[in-house]
C-alpha cells in the first residue's frame, strides 16, 4: 500500500482541525500533495484513532479534574473539629451575654409591673381620702404560705377580696418574672403603711417608729419605699415586716440585738431587687450580704445575721423613721 508523507505543517492543520468531539475535516484545499484514494484509507484510520485518543484523554482530564474538584468541596475530620471547636467557643462568649441580656429584659419587665403598683397606690388615696390600705388583706388578698392562695391568680384581680383589684386587672403585674416559683404574687407592701391598729413588729420599742396611715404623713417620701419583691421562700402574707427594735420577737421586746432579717428581699436580678418609693419612683437596690443572698429554699423567716448587716440596716433606713 502505497504511503504519503506529510510535512510537519500539514500535521499541525490536520491536528488543528481535529478538535475534541468534532468530526475529523476533509483535507482543505491546497493542503500539499494530494493523496490517492488508496492513500486517503490509509491515513483515514490513523485520523480517526487520533481523534478517539484525544477524546479519550478529554474525558479522563475532565474525570479528573471533578474529582478533584470535589475532595477539595469535602471536609475532613480534622476541618470539622475545627469548625465545632470555634462554635464551642463563641458559645462560651456568648452565653454569658445573653444570660445578663435576659436577666435585665426582666428586670425592666420587674421595673415596669413596681412603677404600675406604686401608681396605683396614688389612685387608691386620691379615691379614699389619702388613707393608705389595710394590710395584710385589703390592698391585696391571699397568703403565699397557703396552698390554694398562692396558686390562685384570680384572687388578686376579684375586687371582692384585693382593693387594687379596681385598678389592676392583670395579676401577672404582682410577680417578679425572675421569680420561677409557682406562687402568683412576689410583692409585699412596707409593714408599717397601714391604716389598721399596730401589726406585728411595730410594738414594744418599735412603737419609737412611725406608722403610717396617710401618703401625707409620710415626710420623706422618696426614702421610704412602698413596695418590693420578697423571695419565694420566704413571702407569706401581704407585706414585709423589719424589726426596727432589733430584738427578734415580734412584740418587738426584749434586748436590742443588731441586727435581725425577717422577711427576705428578691434578688432575682443579678443579686438585686426592685423597690417601688412613696414619691412615685423606682430603683433598683443591690443586695451584699452573704445571709441574705442564700440560695432558694434556705431563708428561714426571723434569722440573726450579724451586727455588721449592711443589707439589713439599708432596709430599716428606708422602711421609717424616728417619731
């Protein structure tokens, strides 16, 4: 079989014209020298073979290239731990953040339901001759000590029983939202705002301080508060009694021995509580002492401090004063 040789420059048009998933071309014109058609056979098959090839190591390179393609879109165990380590540790920053963020949405919520109560305490004496309301039940009504009281949340919205009743329809606004006990109300009125004959802890020497009975007679109205958030633990009935005398009995006789808790402030709000003031305002106080910070369930009503009590002596200074 005769053969035709070809020049270099005739093979680059030949391969040039022999692209990846294309037909192989007929010679162009003026490719040379023109072969016979016994020549064309022979070189037809070796085109044809040189196609197959390039199309063949067109597919391989492009099999290969997705296969690389796509271990590098894949993550190894080592790239995995990494990523759940970083998560781990922005939750670490995190939590705290919004921990604080959610205690001080609650103390807002806590300021907000004070402000609401010390409002309401102005409309009851602008509608009752200024007279403040009887403890423990007029202004509101139900013992947290007992069981059906301190579950039952229409009982302080029934104007039957609670005289802020007329004023406040929502009995959400009597609790803390810190607080996570079962009971329905947290906030006790100051002991010695009544307008009913001496309560408990206000006798004997106790007798030294004022009671009062009328908003008016109260003369430092922005340093007495009117109401606060008692602990769960330690909330009974309506309001929140100081032993002024120091002795810790509650005929408030005997020696003065400084200083007694009786009942238990809340500290829900990163160790403080909201206090709503006569004059209208409220404010939060931070709590410092260790007797009084114990953890939920171990406050015991009438305990012994010590006579150092900061937290103690800030509420006798602010619940009332010398006559």
């Amino acid at each position: 079989m005769k053969k035709v040789k070809t020049h270099v420059k005739d093979r680059q048009i030949i391969s040039g014209l022999l692209t990846p998933f294309h037909e192989p071309a007929e010679f162009p014109p003026g490719f040379g020298v023109r072969p016979s058609p016994v020549a064309a056979i022979s070189i037809r098959p070796k085109v044809w073979n040189k196609t197959k090839r390039l199309q063949f190591q067109y597919s391989c390179d492009r099999g290969r290239s997705h296969s690389v393609r796509g271990k590098r879109q894949a993550f190894t165990l080592i790239e995995l731990l990494v990523v759940i380590a970083i998560i781990a540790i922005l939750a670490a920053l995190l939590l705290p953040s919004l921990s604080r963020a959610k205690v001080e949405a609650q103390g807002t919520r806590c300021t907000s339901n004070q402000r609401q109560i010390i409002l309401t305490l102005g409309l009851y004496c602008g509608d009752n001759d200024d007279r403040l309301p009887n403890h423990p039940t007029e202004w509101v009504a139900g013992d947290m000590t007992d069981a059906s009281d301190a579950t039952n949340a229409q009982l302080l919205v029934d104007p039957q029983y609670s005289a802020f009743a007329r004023y406040i329809t929502v009995p959400e606004i009597y609790k803390c939202p810190g607080d996570r006990s079962l009971k329905v109300r947290s906030v006790s009125i100051n002991g010695r705002m009544s307008d009913c004959p001496p309560a408990p802890w206000t006798g004997g020497i106790g007798t030294n301080y004022e009671s009062f009975h009328t908003s008016h007679q109260i003369k430092t109205p922005a340093q007495v508060f009117a109401f606060l958030d008692e602990r769960s633990d330690s909330i009974n009935d309506a309001y929140f009694a100081a032993d002024m005398a120091n002795t810790g009995n509650w005929q408030d006789t005997g020696p003065s021995n400084p200083y007694w808790m009786i009942d238990f402030p809340a500290s829900y709000h990163n160790q403080s509580g909201r206090l709503s003031f006569v004059d209208g305002h409220v404010e939060s106080h931070r709590w410092l002492e260790p007797t009084t910070l114990v953890p939920i369930g171990q406050a015991h009503c009438v305990t012994y401090t010590s006579p150092t009590d900061q937290d103690v002596k800030w509420i006798q200074d602010h619940y009332t004063y010398l006559k």
